[in-house]
C-alpha cells in the first residue's frame, strides 16, 4: 500500500457521498 492511496482512502471515508460509506466498509476489510 503505497501512502498515495491511503490518503486518496481518507478522502472518501471523509466525504459525505453515499458511495464513500460503501468504500469505507471495504476499506476497513482490505485495512
């Protein structure tokens, strides 16, 4: 995981779109 992703995975689980929640769920189990 290079830190270019991460903080681009930080941005969605921050944002308030519906489909970042989704993102979130499976960046918590790749995570």
């Amino acid at each position: 995981m290079s830190a270019e992703i991460i903080q681009s995975r930080r941005e969605w689980l921050l944002s308030d779109r519906p489909a970042s929640r989704m993102q979130a769920r499976l960046g918590r189990a790749y995570v």
